[in-house]
C-alpha cells in the first residue's frame, strides 16, 4: 500500500450579481512546504455565489486528483473555504435543499472517496489566493475570454504560508473545531501537559467536547478570570487568554437596536420594509443604551447596519462616545419578501405552505423573494470576518438586528440553523462574542437587558 499523500485544498467563487456573471478559482497547496502546486479557474457564465462556490470546489478536488493519479485512497485532501455554506453542507451537518446545489454536491463527493476528503471553514482574509483566481476569472469573462495559467498573479496576493502537518479533523468542521485544536496545541507548548486539562479525544469521539473558550469568560477589556499579567515564569497558566498564540481577541459587542412602532407588535420587519425609524420608546432605550457604554468605557470602534433604526441607536452611542459610525451593509436584517410588516399569526393565515417550509429549511425563503437563513448567514459570516480581520484586538460595537446577532452566536457556538428560532432577543440587548486569532469563538454574553431597568 502506497504512502498517503496530503495536500490542501483552497477554493472560492463569486458573482457579481449573485445572479450575476460569475467565476470560481482554486488552488492545490503542499502542507509540507507551503507551496501551491496547481491553479485553476473558470468564468462559468451567470450564476449565484453558491453554485460558482461549489464549481470552485470541484474544479479544486479534481486538480488535486489528477496531480497524484496513482495515489488512489491513499490521497488525503483538506479543503479550506470561507463558505460557511459549502463547508457545513459537505460535512454533512447542513442538509442540502436546494435543486442547484444537491447535483453540485453530488459531483463534489464523487471526485475523491468520502473518507479521504475533510472541511475547514476559514476566514476570507485567508482564503485570499483562491478568491483573487475567482477574480481574474470574473475578469476575463467580462473581456469576452477566459482565465489562463500564464496570466496569473492571484499567488502574489496570497497569505504567506509556512510548513504544516495537517492534523485529523474530529467532530463538526467550521469556527469551533480548528481553534480548539490550534489552542489545545498552543497550551502544550506553553506547558508541556495539556494533556490532564485538555485530553485528546479517542478516535471518532467529536472534538466539540473541547471547551471553546474560558471557563469563566471577562467582560470586554477585562483580563480572563484567574489570569495574571504579573504570574510568576513557569507557574500553569490558566484561562485561554494567556496561551501564547491567541493574543487579545476581537470583541464584538452585538447590540439590538431599540422599539419601533412595528417592534411591541411583533410584526416581521427587515430590509425590504418601510425601514421604520425609532419610537420614542426606542429612542429612549438608545440613550440608555448610551449611558451604559459610556460608563464601561470599553468601545472603541462602532459599526452599524445601514436600516435607519440601527443608525439612530448607533447614533446615540456615538455621539455619548465620540465616535464615528462605520455602515456594513452584511449587518442589515433578512429581507422578509412579502411577509414584511405582517405578524406571524397573518403570515400562517395567507401563506401557510411557505411558513411551513420556511419554519423547516434554513434554504427557504420567505413569500415574494426574500432572503433565506442560509444567504443571511453567509453574508453575516462575510461581515463578520471583514469587522474581525480590521479589528483584530479592539472592541467593537457592532449596532444590528435579530437575525444578524442570532446568526452570530448561533456560528460561534457552532450551533444548527434551527437554533435560530431558540433565543430570545429583546429590543436594544447586548450580546458579546470574542473572536481569536486562531478562529475560535467565546460567546460571553446574550440578550442582556440590565442596561435598560
């Protein structure tokens, strides 16, 4: 039996459109020495973002294939990709819906045995080389040709890489089991017996055992509980806050924005309503709101969704903090079609298959060409790595609504969709997640009211 052979996989896809004129692009890397060893990429026409992304997968499978076509089951494929979509689907942990994306899937799992192929979710920020080869791509096919090698500088965009050895993937693939397993890793250098705090799970027992974070989380800016900056050299350390590699996280502090008229009538209200302004309840919970950060002391950027509601609350604080407000469009909230300003009891009486189907499949929109959970997700993932990567260390407000926070704490605890509907999110709540530099998440905080009694 040959020796297996290990190669990574970085895939990605776009559209500009989404439907739009799209391209996807790959690259086939040596975990050994960092170096790519093939590149691909296509304009495939118009198409979505999910299809483009899963033509990149394949288009990435079947260059490692055929790079090493002797190697059979020998061959070990590790996929990276910033699709939290194709990732989760592949893996098997998201079911698979949608009429486009189960033949693409199919053809996915059939390039290589399932058994020599796993899944990594990474941030955008890494996933640069691949996403530039979708690029050039998008770029020929708009000047009427297509992608070639030779043309090619998607490499000189790429993250530096430096030699690994890829270990075995245990459990769900996505935030928690890459960061968990880089963290265990960095506590055992630091003190050469992680083993009794953080056992290694035996074969075929999930890695989602592992805590994700401390114990006993701090408040933003705060140091870990049981942490020291003045702990002796040599002494254990304690709290995920001191392993040598993570350094301070990302802290965003998720804030809701405050009551509208349609809010205490729990009407659907998102992207493609009336985009309502503030109540004078609402109002004054923003002010409250205000005080409260003001007080702590900890904020110090604020970025906001572009619905007129998040900017009002946002604005409040702002003006207590004396800071600018930066607008992320990927923070507005799910538009929900023709359901928008109905209740839900409305909603069953007119649309009632929909409901149906919405309330069972994270691929479901709602009634009239609304968002489903699964492209809120995606773009909250992409809003997400984008505020993570810019500010990596700081603390920063992030002023949105119920399905973007959701969406967040439901992807840092690694969560299934239909969490979703298993929080309670009140008008004007804060709730906190830090995020690492390793990709592990720490949920801290949900739906916290205290600021408003």
């Amino acid at each position: 039996m040959s020796a297996a052979r290990q190669v990574v996989v970085e895939a990605d896809g776009g559209s500009r459109g989404n439907p739009g004129p799209a391209g996807y692009g790959a690259v086939v890397i040596d975990p050994a020495t960092g170096e790519p060893l093939a590149e691909t990429a296509e304009y495939i026409g118009v198409a979505t973002n999910n299809v483009a992304e899963y033509r990149g997968l394949i288009a990435g499978l079947t260059a490692a294939k055929a790079l090493f076509p002797d190697a059979g089951d020998a061959l070990r494929v590790h996929v990276r990709m910033d699709s939290k979509l194709v990732v989760e689907q592949m893996s098997g942990r998201w079911k698979i819906k949608h009429p486009d994306m189960k033949p693409l899937a199919a053809r996915a799992a059939a390039v290589l045995p399932p058994s020599s192929v796993t899944y990594e979710w990474i941030p955008r920020a890494q996933n640069k080389h691949a996403d530039r080869l979708a690029n050039e791509a998008m770029d020929a096919g708009r000047d009427g040709r297509q992608w070639e090698a030779s043309a090619s500088t998607a490499v000189l965009d790429a993250p530096a890489r430096t030699p690994s050895t890829l270990p075995p993937v245990q459990g769900p693939p996505g935030d928690q089991v890459a960061g968990a397993a880089k963290a265990r890793a960095a506590l055992a250098a630091a003190r050469g017996a992680a083993d009794t705090l953080f056992p290694v799970p035996e074969p075929g027992v999930p890695d989602t055992a592992v805590p994700a974070a401390p114990v006993s989380a701090p408040a933003p800016g705060q140091p870990a509980a049981g942490s020291s900056q003045q702990q002796p050299s040599g002494a254990p350390q304690t709290g995920w806050g001191s392993a040598p590699d993570l350094g301070a996280p990302a802290t965003l502090v998720l804030l809701r924005h405050g009551e509208t008229a349609l809010t205490p009538e729990k009407r659907f209200s998102g992207s493609g309503g009336t985009d309502p302004e503030l109540s004078a309840t609402g109002r004054g919970q923003a002010e409250r709101a205000a005080g409260h950060f003001a007080a702590l002391g900890t904020v110090q950027e604020i970025v906001s969704s572009p619905l007129r509601r998040c900017r009002e609350t946002a604005a409040a604080v702002a003006g207590r903090l004396g800071l600018d407000v930066r607008i992320d469009e990927g923070l507005r909230e799910t538009d929900f079609g023709a359901w928008e300003g109905l209740t839900f009891g409305e909603v069953r009486e007119r649309y009632a298959d929909d409901l149906t189907a919405w309330l069972a499949s994270p691929d479901t929109a709602p009634t009239g060409g609304g968002e489903s959970f699964a492209e809120v997700a995606e773009r909250v993932a992409a809003a997400r790595d984008r505020i993570v990567a810019r500010y990596a260390g700081r603390t920063v407000l992030l002023v949105t609504h119920v399905t973007p926070i959701k969406t967040l704490v439901r992807l840092a605890l690694g969560a299934p969709p239909e969490a979703l509907f298993r929080m309670e999110l009140s008008a004007a709540s804060i709730s906190t997640v830090a995020y690492y530099a390793d990709g592990n998440a720490s949920v801290r905080l949900l739906n916290d009211t205290s600021h408003l009694r």
